[in-house]
C-alpha cells in the first residue's frame, strides 16, 4: 500500500432525520468544500478542491457503530475531475457509544475509521483511479474529515 493523496472534507452541521433503538440515528451531513493534496500514481503533483454539494449519509447503530456513504466531486488544479463514492465503517469502545450515538465526538485515537473509495473520472489520464483498488483511512473531528487515500499495488 502507498498512500497517494490526502483530501480535507469540511463538513456542516449534521441534518438528523430520525433516531431510535432499533435503527439507531440516521443523518446526512453536507460537505461544503475541501482540499486535495498529494500525487498522483506515477508521483505527479495531485491537488485540488472539494466541490460544494456532496453528502456523507450515515447511520450510527445503537451500538455506535456508524456505517457511512459519502459522495462527492473533487476538481483538481489543471481542471481534471473526478467523483468519489466512499463507504466505510467508524467503530468505537462500548464505553463511548452513548457518546456517538448521540451526535458527539470522541477523540480519533479512540476508533476504528475507514472506507473503501471507487472513482468516477471525467479524463482519461485519471484512468488508474478506476483501474486500482484504494483503501482510506479517515479521522473526524467536528466540522471536518480528514481521509488519507492508500492505493493497493
């Protein structure tokens, strides 16, 4: 594995759509923008923004496990795009999950956060991006996500 590039997420407040005991809290939260920073597969300068107008859908079980499914774009500093689907799981203790469940935070050395990220391009020398498998390692904190993307070589 060699981690390619970073991407900042910032995020909005979350938009509760329902909680209870059995499904758990269910939210979307708004991605505003981001950056891009890093290299490409063959070790070229790879930065860029987050577009406005991506959601990461979550739940968050009872038992504070959140299963998530982020979409958005990125527009890279030459013009190139892409989209990005990136499904994943954040666990933590048992003795943090009143905590999570309920909309906090909790320090990220705490859980378990990670995806597995699948690409759309709009360029062909993006290509590779489709033609890998990529794993990301993600750390929430309040108003951003911080995802370091690792390809599988």
């Amino acid at each position: 594995m060699r981690l390619l590039f970073e991407i900042s997420v910032a995020v909005d407040t979350p938009i509760v759509i329902g909680q209870d005991e059995v499904n758990g809290r269910r939210q979307l939260i708004p991605i505003t923008s981001g950056t891009v920073k890093g290299e490409d597969l063959f070790g070229e300068a790879f930065n860029g923004i987050v577009l406005p107008g991506g959601v990461d859908s979550q739940v968050i079980r009872p038992n504070g496990t959140c299963e998530l499914s982020a979409r958005y774009g990125v527009k890279l500093d030459d013009d190139r795009s892409f989209y990005i689907e990136n499904n994943g799981i954040r666990t933590v203790p048992d003795e943090y999950a009143e905590i999570v469940k309920n909309g906090g935070f909790v320090d990220p050395s705490l859980y378990y956060f990670a995806t597995k990220p699948t690409f759309e391009v709009f360029d062909r020398s993006l290509e590779w991006m489709e033609k890998h498998i990529f794993i990301c390692k993600a750390t929430r904190k309040p108003d951003a996500v911080i995802l370091s993307y690792y390809v599988i070589e």
